[in-house]
C-alpha cells in the first residue's frame, strides 16, 4: 500500500512485504527512494519511527514501543532476516550526528540501547531497545551502524526467489556495512501549545524572537497543492505544533506554535528566560506568479530550535 499511495516509488513487483503486528516490514528494492522521496516514507520519518531497508536485512518499527514523554523516549527497532543464509557477526552501534561534534559532554541527545543477538538464523527476528533523552534543541538525526557477514546458503535456494529485480546475492561470508539514520528528530520531544492572540503577538515581536528568526522559500508538493486541510495537518509535524486559527488577516495562511521543554540543570541555552524553548510559525502560501510556493517563518527563543523546525517543516512540504 505505501507502494501504491507514493507518486515517487517506483512500480515493481512487491514480494517481500510483511506485517509484524502493527510494524511494516519492507524489502530494500525501493531504499534509494525511501531515503530521498516518497511522500509517505519521508512523513513516517517524522512521525513514526520507520527506518530505510537493505537486501537480506529487514528493519521496521515495534510501534507499540515507540513512546515519548518530555524529553525522553522509548523506542523498538526490529531486525529480521529474510534470507535463507545466516547473519553472523551481527552488529549494531547507534552514534551521534557528526553535526554535534565530537564532546560527549555537550550531545544534545543520549542514546542508550539494549545488546543484539551476535547471530541471525534464516527467518529469524529479533528487537533492539532504544532509550534517548533530549539534553537540549538539536538538528539532524542519529546515525546507526549496522555490520554484519553473510553466509552461506542452503541448498535448493535460488536467488531470484528471494532477491528483488536489480539486485543479485553477495558472495558466501562477504562483510556489509550499512548506515542509515536513526528517526529521532526535535519534533519528537515537543508539545503543542496554544496561544491567545496577544500573548502570540507579543512573543512574535519579541526582540529575542525576532533575532533567531529563519525563512525559507520552498516549493509545495504537487500532492499538497489545493488542500489546505492535507498542507495544515503535514506542517503541524505529527502534534508537535498546535495549529492557531484566527490569527492571520490571510485564512489560506499557517500560524502554528508549541513548546520543548527543558532540563532542570544544563547548558545555559537548554534553560530558555521563559521557561521552555518556544517556538512560533508562520506558513504562507504563494499567490499569482508565486503560486505554488511556500514561504517558512520560524521565530523561537532558541536559533538552533527554529533551524531544525524550518528544516523538518520544509522536508515535509516540498
């Protein structure tokens, strides 16, 4: 189904799809799209914790896992093999975004994750625990390592049963390394949050807002082009951001608020003046000769906070 809904995955016979539970499970034929397109694919990015597909390897999300409360989240991460051959040396290392920088001490996420089986069996399946927590607004998103060998087949195995159109079976013992993002981003960790006109006009004007604000042109999505509803309900980042009616003169325009809590102790800009990192934003859309243009402004008391919203924001729509 996620084949059929997507305007930019490609048509092709779909074999290995499977449904564990209340996760997706897909093959790899279709990674190089998922990472850089699909409309369905990039919003379950944000909003769910999908990750991309590789051949033999399977990775889907244990949605009933997934949660987060404050600054802190609880997440599953399937790992399955959908060969006939065996995964030995099976390993996974989660590590920060290269963005950060290399100081452990100032990582604006803390991932902690549970070991993984050294060796997966033909058709065998087997979950990772994730734990992170939120030390302050961060972009990007973890990276995850994956290495393993794999081996050999059993007998009667041939590869077109197994293997999708483009891709043929790696030699016996070959050693792969994937990586791959990690679909933890800022969003999750935030709340909507709802403001009266002029507590919003007067974070709007504020001297410190205004300094970090950040705009940016896109173009809209076919897909979302005359459905405002569709365009409204993609921005809001899966209940990251309350939507605000009544505020814009424009009723075709945006205007979305929330908040991301802080720590108790940390860095000075983890402990914003007004208690929490809040951040404001204006979605306009282009008329006449602009028509089908989207322009993105994002005001917070945090910069890095509104770049990383402007970021995910722009991904969503265009």
């Amino acid at each position: 189904s996620v084949c059929q809904e997507s305007e930019f995955l490609p048509a092709f016979r779909v074999r290995g799809t499977h449904c564990v539970g209340k996760s997706l499970v897909l093959w790899a034929g279709i990674e190089s799209r998922v990472r850089s397109g699909g409309p369905i694919m990039r919003q379950r990015g944000v909003h769910s914790t999908s990750v991309g597909e590789k051949p033999t390897l399977v990775l889907g999300p244990l949605t009933p896992a997934s949660h987060y409360t404050g600054l802190e989240g609880q997440l599953g991460i399937y790992y399955g093999n959908k060969s006939h051959g065996v995964l030995q040396s099976f390993q996974v290392s989660l590590q920060p975004s290269r963005a950060w920088g290399g100081d452990a001490e100032h990582v604006p996420l803390v991932i902690a994750a549970s070991t993984v089986e050294g060796r997966l069996a033909s058709r065998q399946q087997t979950c990772q625990e994730v734990n992170v927590k939120c030390r302050c607004p961060f972009q990007g998103s973890p990276l995850m390592e994956i290495q393993f060998l794999w081996a050999t087949w059993q007998p009667g195995c041939t590869v077109e049963s197994y293997v999708l159109p483009g891709f043929v079976r790696l030699p016996d013992n070959t050693p792969r390394t994937l990586h791959l993002k990690l679909p933890v981003v800022v969003s999750k960790f935030m709340e909507r949050r709802t403001f009266s006109a002029q507590d919003f006009f007067s974070l709007w004007r504020n001297e410190s807002f205004i300094l970090h604000e950040v705009t940016s042109i896109v173009d809209l999505a076919h897909r979302l082009r005359g459905s405002l509803i569709h365009l409204a309900r993609c921005v809001q980042l899966g209940g990251a951001l309350e939507l605000l009616t009544g505020l814009d003169a424009n009723p075709d325009n945006l205007v979305l608020s929330g908040v991301l809590p802080s720590r108790d102790s940390g860095a000075e800009d983890v402990k914003p003046a007004f208690g929490v990192s809040i951040v404001l934003a204006r979605i306009e859309l282009g008329t006449g000769r602009y028509r089908g243009k989207l322009r993105i402004a994002i005001r917070s008391d945090s910069h890095r906070l509104a770049q990383a919203l402007r970021h995910l924001i722009a991904a969503q729509v265009s």
